[in-house]
C-alpha cells in the first residue's frame, strides 16, 4: 500500500471529507485527491498530512498497523468541529500551511497564550468601559 491508499484509508477512519481534510492539514482538495486516485508512493505534502490524522509520517507510511487510538479518533472529532474554516483563519502573517507544521503540544501552547491575551485584552476594555470608571468629577 502506498502513501494514497494510506491517506484515503486515514481520512475514512477519521470520517473526515475532502473539505475537512484540507482545512486541518493546508492541502488543496485537488492535491489530497490526486494522492489518493493515483494512489502516489511519496509527496511533499505527507509531513502536512500525517500530522493532520495525529500521526508522524512513518506512522502514516506504516501499512503494518492502525495507529489510531479511539481517544485520538475523538480528539480528531474535536479538532474538526473547533477549527476555523481557512476562510475564518485570524492570522496575516502566519499560513496554515505554517501552522500545520508545529506538534499538537507546540499548538497547544499557542492556543493557551492567544487564549491568555484575549482574556488579558477583554477584561482590560471591560474595565475600562465600566459604569464606575465613568464617573465624572464635577466642580
């Protein structure tokens, strides 16, 4: 089984469209089907895909196993249903391409200081914008 075999039969344990398949790995439609269809032994775009399924590329490039666990099959749901759309995703300077890249410990992390400074920045303009803070002095 090659490398297209393997990325179809990933995807269908994951229940994971073509759509969705792109959007969590930054693989164009047409590339991850052309994998798939000519059922290719290599490609540039396996380090992308594998880490999409969870799993390292000798991983997805072993045939002798399913490396899937159900905790990782649930943990794909949730990523899936969680992240933006490509046309939602919030960053100029940084591609999904690039961010497909990172170990789901180093997105993780990420997430945690975005999620930080979010939390940093609302509670800073709530403040600020509070009836108390408001008041006038009058003379």
């Amino acid at each position: 089984m090659a490398l297209g075999k393997q990325v179809r039969l990933y995807r269908e344990r994951l229940s994971l469209t073509l759509e969705q398949l792109e959007e969590m790995s930054g693989v164009a439609i047409g590339t991850i089907s052309a994998l798939e269809v000519r059922d290719s032994v290599r490609s540039k775009y396996a380090p992308a895909l594998a880490n999409a399924f969870g799993l390292t590329l000798e991983q997805l490039y072993d045939e002798s196993r399913n490396w899937l666990t159900e905790e990782e099959l649930q943990k794909a749901d949730r990523k899936t249903a969680d992240k933006p759309a490509s046309s939602e995703w919030p960053f100029k300077q940084i591609t999904i391409d690039r961010y497909n890249l990172l170990s789901d410990k180093q997105k993780e992390a990420i997430e945690e200081w975005v999620d930080q400074q979010i939390t940093s920045y609302t509670s800073h303009t709530s403040a600020n914008k509070s009836p108390r803070n408001k008041h006038k002095l009058t003379a």
